[in-house]
C-alpha cells in the first residue's frame, strides 16, 4: 500500500535524523567538555574586616587562570555597592557596611577628617600590602588573599587586615 511506504519513509528519516541529532549532540559534548573538565578549578582567599573588628572570610573558586581583585570580591557573593570609577570602580559598601551609593556618596565618611573608607590589601610575600590600584586593574590568581578594610583610609594611617593564611580560608 502506498500511504503505508510514505508513513515507513517518514517515520525512518525521523528515526534517523532524531539518531543523527542525539550523536550530533554526544560528540559535541565530547570535544567541549573535556576541555572545561581538564581545566583544575582555581581558588583565592578574600578577607573583609568590619569596623566593629569583626572578620569574614571567603574561599572564591573559579575556572580562569586569574581574576581581578574586583572580580573576586563580586564573586563571594557579599552584598556590595560600587561606583563606577577611573580606575573600574570603587568600593562603596561590603557586606551591609560602608556607603550607600548610589543614595549617597560612596566616600560618604570622607567628607572631612577622620576618613573613614573601604581599603584594599594584598597578601605578598609574607605580609599585606596596601593597593593603591584599584581592584579592577589588579590580578588574582590561584592561592592569593586579597583583604578589605573598613576604617581609616590613608597609606599611613590604614590598618592591614590580620594575618590569615590561604590555608586557613581555602583549607588544603
């Protein structure tokens, strides 16, 4: 019977692009995966220091060979607050601390003297080093510690965080 060849015709080439579409699909699967599974999972350790002293810490992973320190701290997941900037954004508010921009000023507590400010620190060579780049224009990589500080803002006068290891963050 003829309409039974058409419909034996139809449901083959259904049959056999659906087959096509599904080995499509595994060997796409097959040369884009295994590249991504081969790629070792990279972690950096974040430290933020609240002015009532009070610290918390963030193991932040990611599949990049490195991050910028900007990155990182969007990363952790942190309620944050930054402004646009010159160099990529600045710091308003962390973890429910600092300014509220855009509402108001994101130095809102730098309108005279004391101020009072987020600043930013990096973990080498054994002790913090206090980042005159802007985080955006800093790079992360595997096992570094990057640290945030509210309190007074000043080279001199800025506070480092204290000592925490990428081990104690990260773990091993």
């Amino acid at each position: 019977d003829f309409q039974a060849s058409i419909l034996y015709l139809r449901k083959s080439a259904k049959s056999a692009l659906s087959a096509y579409y599904l080995v499509s699909l595994i060997v796409m699967l097959l040369l884009f995966a295994a590249p991504v599974a081969a790629q070792a999972e990279q972690r950096a350790g974040l430290v933020i220091v609240h002015g009532d002293g009070s610290v918390t810490t963030q193991c932040v992973a990611f599949a990049e060979e490195s991050i910028t320190g900007a990155e990182l701290l969007t990363r952790s997941g942190l309620e944050l607050a930054v402004e646009a900037s010159s160099m990529g954004g600045t710091i308003c508010r962390i973890d429910g601390e600092g300014c509220d921009f855009p509402a108001e000023s994101c130095f809102c507590q730098c309108q005279g003297s004391p101020c009072v400010y987020w600043s930013y620190w990096r973990w080498q060579d054994g002790a913090w080093q206090y980042s005159n780049a802007g985080a955006g224009n800093t790079t992360v990589g595997d096992g570094a510690v990057e640290g945030w500080r509210w309190g007074l803002g000043t080279v001199d006068k800025a506070e480092p965080p204290p000592v925490v290891t990428f081990a104690d963050i990260c773990g091993a």
